[in-house]
C-alpha cells in the first residue's frame, strides 16, 4: 500500500470512529480500539499503553489516540489525517445539528434521546475494560498499581491527574511488568 493511500485509509477509519461515537471521547475508545486492532495497527497491550498514555495528559483522550494511531502507521502525515480525520465528522455535525439541539434541549422526547445515549457510553467504557482487562491487569504490579488508584480515586478524592502521577511513580517503583 503507498503511503497516501494509507493516509487516506488512516483518515477514513478515524472518521468513521468519530462518526459513530455518541457521549464523547470515553464512548470512542471502543470504536478506536475494534479499528486499530481490525487494521493490525496496533496490539491489544500496546492499544493500553497507549490509552494510559494519552490518559496521562491534557486534552481529549479520542484526539491523542488518534494522532498517536496515525502516528504509528503513517508518521506525521498519518497523525495529521486521524486527527482531522476524528475532528471532521463532530464538527459538521455539529454545525448541521446544533440549532436543533438548542432548541429542543429541554424538550421531552430529547431527554429521553440523551437519556438512552448515556448508559449506552457507560456500557461501552465497560465493555473495553472487560476486553483490555487481561492483557493490561496481568500480574501483581498492574493489580497494585491500578488497585491503588482506584482507592485513592474513591475514597480520597485525589484530583485525576495526581493519581496519574502517583500511578506513574508507583511503576516507576514496582519495574516493569
């Protein structure tokens, strides 16, 4: 395959990510996950990796794996047409949509729309962490690591980005897996 002809591919698959995914960046990580492993761009531990990676920093997590994704398969070009990729659909219909959703936002049958789409974005977060779950939790340290910032998420109510932090330097302590 030439390489804009991957470009191209990298541009549609991620349009079609963002196309497809209502509730925002969290409901999209199932649909970026199912395509990157589909294409065999990326494997179900590195697919983690890189969610923890783009996880670990500012913005939102559909933009980073995206760059990151088309990073990986077609370099900077690559990066560039899965962010735009992932970028365009939200933003035309966001435009098509928008006066439609102001306007009837308080109405009943939009409740009850919005009310659907919301455990559906839950049930897709599920869903991931039940097929990540073994590649990512295997073995002592990542069931320490991970149990810790749990805890320290729940019942400390430690600000995302300090549990971030303190998961990162708990590896750091722990080695690698």
């Amino acid at each position: 395959m030439t390489e804009w002809k991957l470009v191209g591919e990298v541009f549609l698959v991620f349009a079609r990510a963002g196309l497809l995914a209502f509730g925002g960046g969290p409901s999209m990580i199932p649909l970026i996950r199912a395509e990157t492993i589909r294409h065999h761009w990326l494997t179900d531990v590195e697919f983690v990796d890189a969610l923890a990676m783009g996880n670990s920093l500012p913005g939102p997590i559909a933009t980073k794996l995206s760059g990151y994704v088309g990073y990986r398969v077609a370099g900077w070009p690559g990066a560039l047409a899965a962010t735009a990729g992932m970028a365009f659909p939200t933003v035309v219909l966001l435009l098509a949509v928008a006066g439609v959703l102001l306007r009837y936002k308080d109405a009943r049958w939009m409740q009850a729309v919005m009310g659907g789409l919301r455990p559906a974005a839950v049930a897709l977060l599920i869903v991931t962490v039940i097929e990540v779950w073994p590649s990512s939790m295997a073995g002592w340290r990542p069931l320490v690591i991970g149990g810790a910032t749990l805890v320290s998420l729940l019942a400390f109510h430690v600000h995302p980005a300090i549990a971030i932090l303190g998961a990162g330097m708990l590896g750091l302590l722990l080695g690698p897996r």
